[in-house]
C-alpha cells in the first residue's frame, strides 16, 4: 500500500533528470530446487525501478520486462545491460536498440544492487513460490529505496538528517 505512494514520488521525481539511464541485469534465483529469473531495473542512482519473476530468460520474457517498466516509468536515455541477446531483440522489436550499451563493467550498478536482495533472501531462507518472489522483490526494493542513501557520499550530519526524515515519510504513510 505505503510502497506504491513512495514508488510514484520517486519515480516522478528521478523521470526529470535529463540524463536518466538504466542498467537492466536478470539474476537467478531457486525455487523449491526450480531455476527462475528476477529481472531487476536500477537507474543512475541505485535505485530499484522495477522487478518482474519469469521462468524463462527469452527474448519473450526481456519484452515483457521492458514494456513493463516502461510503462510504468517512461523512456530512459540509456539502456545498459549486459550482453545477454534477449535484450538486444527485445531492445529491436520496441524501437530502443540505439539507445542499448553494453560493456564489460558498464553493468555494475545492477550486479551490485543485487547483495542486499540476496542478504535477504538467505535470511529468510529461499522462497518457497514464485508469487512470494514476486512481491518479496517489489516491496523489498521500494523499502530498500527508500532508506537508502549513500553513506560515503554525505557528511554524518546529512546522513542522520535524511535518514530521519525517511523515517518519518515512512512512519506518515504507515498511520495513513
């Protein structure tokens, strides 16, 4: 419920931001011993835009994501993944296959926003289905987005200052 509001005001927010890229990754993740695919999108400032569960990691699949995503928070400048060819034929049948970078470490951003999901997801020991996966990554991420801030780049005093006021976004939305 409270998720979706902060989701919107940042989304909103970072869709001004006249350089917006994505970097978009998929990773896998076991379930009952089954093999499925989180595709995740991460913008320019670590955060968590969109994650979308398949159990297949096809040009069908990467089409869905995109389109889902974008739907929900428009066109990106920039498009960085990795070199996986289902997004390069996804990226073709919408029209953004300019708009695609690929590199050896342009798609770190993405890979490295995955430790804190995977943290999780060992401490609540695996996921049992792939519906609970689903809403465990949506929730996660905008919670996770929502408290995050990077430490190394703020002072002590700014760090407590927008961590408290996160605190209090989020205690505002959960008495609403």
């Amino acid at each position: 419920m409270f998720a979706s509001e902060i989701r919107k005001i940042r989304a909103d927010r970072l869709r001004s931001w006249p350089q917006w890229r994505w970097h978009l990754d998929e990773m896998f993740v076991k379930i009952n011993g089954e093999r499925h695919y989180l595709w995740r999108a991460v913008d320019h400032e670590d955060e968590v835009l969109e994650s979308y569960v398949t159990k297949k990691r096809d040009k069908k699949a990467a089409l869905k994501f995109l389109r889902k995503s974008m739907k929900r928070h428009g066109r990106p400048h920039v498009l960085v993944t990795d070199q996986l060819r289902s997004y390069g034929a996804a990226m073709k049948d919408i029209g953004n296959a300019h708009r695609q970078e690929t590199g050896r470490w342009l798609n770190n951003r993405a890979e490295n926003s995955h430790l804190p999901f995977r943290r999780r997801e060992r401490a609540m020991q695996r996921f049992r289905r792939m519906r609970s996966l689903q809403k465990f990554a949506s929730v996660h991420a905008s919670v996770f987005n929502h408290f995050n801030s990077e430490r190394s780049l703020t002072s002590r005093q700014n760090f407590k200052l927008n961590r408290a006021a996160a605190l209090a976004e989020w205690r505002q939305l959960c008495i609403a």
